[in-house]
C-alpha cells in the first residue's frame, strides 16, 4: 500500500506542478494603435513623434517599449513668387537685388532649398518662367529676372498657382512662398474672395504664405483681404531695401538649433497602478522617473540643426492586475506631454494634449491588457518542468534501491 501511496504521491506533485505552471501565465499586451500624429514643435517645421518601439517590445510577457521622438531635421522649401509687370519695372532692379541679398544669405543653411515663379510674356501671351528649386544658385535665378520680359499686370496670381505647384509632394516638412506683388490687376469682389479663399486653401495644404506688396495705392484694401490668412507687409519704393529685408520675417520658419528644451510626461492613473515605468533614457540632456509627481522629467538641453533625439521608458505589465479593466479598455500609454524651449529667437511651449482637452484627446499609442497570454511567456515554466522531471527521477531511483535492498516488501 505504501508503495501505491509512494507513486501517488510522485504523480499527485507532478500534476499540481502543470496546474501551477498554467496559472503562473502572465497577462499580455495587445497594442489598440501604434503610434499619435506628429505635432508640430516649432514654427521651423520641429516635431515630436510618440510611438511604441515594436521590435523592442515583449507583449507576451507584458513589457511595453515607448519612444518619444523629438525631429529638429525638418527640411524646407521655399519659393518665390515675384510679379514682373509694368507697374514694378522701373523699380524691379532694386527688388531683385533686395530678394537676391536675402536669398542668398539663407541659401548656406542646410536642409533648404529655393526656387523662383515670375510673371512674364510669350510673344503677346503671359507666361510664367520657372527656376525648379535648387536647379541652379538661386542669385543667378534672380539675377535672370531682371532682363525677363515684362508680364501682365496682375499676373502675379497664376505665379502663385505656379510656384505652389513646384514644391515637393512628400517628405518636405516645411513649404514657404514669398509673394511680391507690384499690381493685383482689376478684381472684382467676387474674385477678391475667390483669391482669399485659393489663400486659405495653401495654408491648410501647409504652405506658409508671406506676402509682399509693393506700391499698391489703392489696391491696398484687396491685398489685405487676399492675404489675410498669411503674413503680410506693404512696402512702398523708398523702403524698398529694408523692407524686403525678409531674412528677419523668414526666420521663424527656417530650420535651427533649439536651446532650453525641457519637457514632462505625466500618466493616467491606470498606468500608474497597473505598471511599473521603469527603463527611462534619453540620447541628449536628462531624463527621470519622478515617483513623488508620477511624471518623467525630460531635460534635452541644445539640439543641434538635422537632430533626431529620443526619450525612452518601458511600461512593465504588474503581476498583479485592475481586473475591471482586462479586456475592456484601451489605455493610452501616457496622459500628456509638455515641451518647451526656444529656437531662431522663438519660444515654443505646447502641451500634447492642450489642457482644455486632456481628459478627451488622447495623443499617444494606446494598449489594452488582455486576459492571459497565448504564447508560452516567460513565468519560470521551465523551471517547474524541471523540478518536477528531478522529483520523478529521483522518486524511481529510490524505488530502484529500495527494490534492490529488498526493503520496499518489508515497509
């Protein structure tokens, strides 16, 4: 009968290791989204980029790798749309010349490329010449206009149309066209509105529109109303040369380095009390997990021009679980960046949710805990098959022994 109990026993301890194996199984993480949109930074075009790290992750075993990518290597694109007409001709050497000063010296910096649209004639037609962005030096390009033929007036418009068209469809983060206007030509009201609205849509295709207009006199009003959802500046001909000074006006759309950044990022209490943050880094300055605020501290300190930085943590899966919310609701894996820092002399400082909205929007990835994981995770399972393989060895051997001594018959 002992000897019965004996194996009942052995095979009762290995049965019982397999149940402890099952249920030492670990939650898993199921990722809702990968990744929020870009934000804008910085008027230059600087981003930030709040995305999980998949090839990092361990989803089965609950770990979740966040990267936070802040991108100052915006590139930009900028042309000039420049009216030719008669009503500029007798001052068009002195434009071109204050275009061409500025231009030139925003062409050293990287990541930038120029190009020109002007007004002119074909034969009696109007036409429009177009210098491609960067096809040529960009003083030699302006320096042609100045013998170009002279368009019509009023022509500046299909210039704009022309220019608008020449900027890159994909991968150029910052698009500016430069409008210098000498005459808007006979407009009506409803034309006036139908170019406000032409305007308008640049804008909301990401073209930054800054205008010029020269000499206008009464086509002031219009010019105005056209470009009312940009950056504009009337100049008359005296002024010509510091008031197409447009470096200065440019600068907070051109790409530079960042100085005082700091940053936070904070959490919802679900995270809080279902992970440990734990793994935080960052490639540039400091960064921490603060755990009397529960919020990372971000420090990047100067990013250089073509900069990519990164601040990293890990959401680590407890092992112990909010039940209500396994299965059932998709957690953002955090609550709210805040970033601040200057560049090009502007100060930026944005929060990702805004404040108003932080409770509604969610601007991260999101994940959602799910009930236990399919695959095999790593719970110390191995460990248990090779405990209970040692105790049925070492139950035979016994049984061997004990068989040999003949001591078994007599227990």
């Amino acid at each position: 009968m002992k000897k019965k109990f004996l194996i009942g026993t052995l095979l009762l301890s290995v049965g019982l290791l397999g149940v402890l194996s099952l249920n030492a199984a670990n939650n898993r993480i199921q990722i809702v989204s990968e990744n929020d949109s870009v934000k804008t930074l910085s008027s230059d075009g600087a981003s930030i980029l709040n995305t999980i790290n998949t090839s990092t992750s361990d989803l089965v075993n609950g770990e979740v790798n966040i990267e936070i990518i802040l991108n100052n290597s915006k590139n930009t694109e900028i042309m000039y749309a420049i009216d030719n007409g008669a009503a500029v001709a007798s001052i068009k050497n002195n434009v071109i010349d204050s275009i061409k000063s500025n231009a030139s010296t925003i062409s050293a910096m990287d990541n930038l490329k120029q190009g020109v649209a002007y007004t002119t004639k074909n034969g009696s037609e109007s036409a429009i010449s177009i210098v491609e962005l960067d096809t040529v030096g960009i003083e030699t390009a302006l320096e042609n206009v100045k013998t170009a033929t002279a368009g019509n007036d009023g022509a500046i418009f299909d210039a704009i149309d022309h220019a608008a068209e020449k900027f890159s469809s994909s991968n150029v983060d910052n698009k500016v066209l430069v409008v210098f206007a000498g005459s808007l030509g006979t407009l009506s009201t409803e034309q006036v509105s139908a170019l406000k609205t032409k305007m308008e849509g640049l804008k909301a295709n990401g073209i930054k529109v800054i205008a010029y207009g020269i000499n206008l006199g009464t086509a002031s009003a219009n010019f105005n109303t056209i470009f009312e959802s940009g950056v504009k500046y009337e100049v008359a001909t005296a002024n010509i040369s510091t008031g197409l000074n447009f470096t200065t006006n440019l600068a907070a759309y051109l790409p530079s380095a960042k100085q005082n950044v700091n940053g936070s990022i904070t959490f919802d209490s679900y995270i809080l009390n279902n992970f440990e943050i734990k793994n935080v880094a960052t490639t540039v300055g400091t960064a921490n997990y603060d755990k009397a605020t529960n919020q990372i501290n971000w420090t990047p300190g100067s990013i250089g021009i073509n900069q990519v930085e990164k601040l990293t943590y890990t959401l680590s899966l407890k092992s112990v679980v909010d039940e209500s919310i396994v299965d059932k609701l998709n957690l953002r894996t955090n609550r709210q960046i805040k970033i601040s820092g200057t560049g090009n002399g502007v100060t930026f400082d944005d929060s990702y949710p805004k404040d108003q909205t932080v409770d509604d929007e969610i601007c991260s990835p999101t994940i959602r805990i799910l009930r236990e994981a399919v695959d095999n995770p790593k719970t110390g399972i191995e460990n248990f098959m090779i405990a209970g393989i040692c105790m049925i060895a070492v139950g035979a051997i016994t049984l061997l022994v004990l068989n040999r001594k003949n001591q078994f018959n007599r227990i």
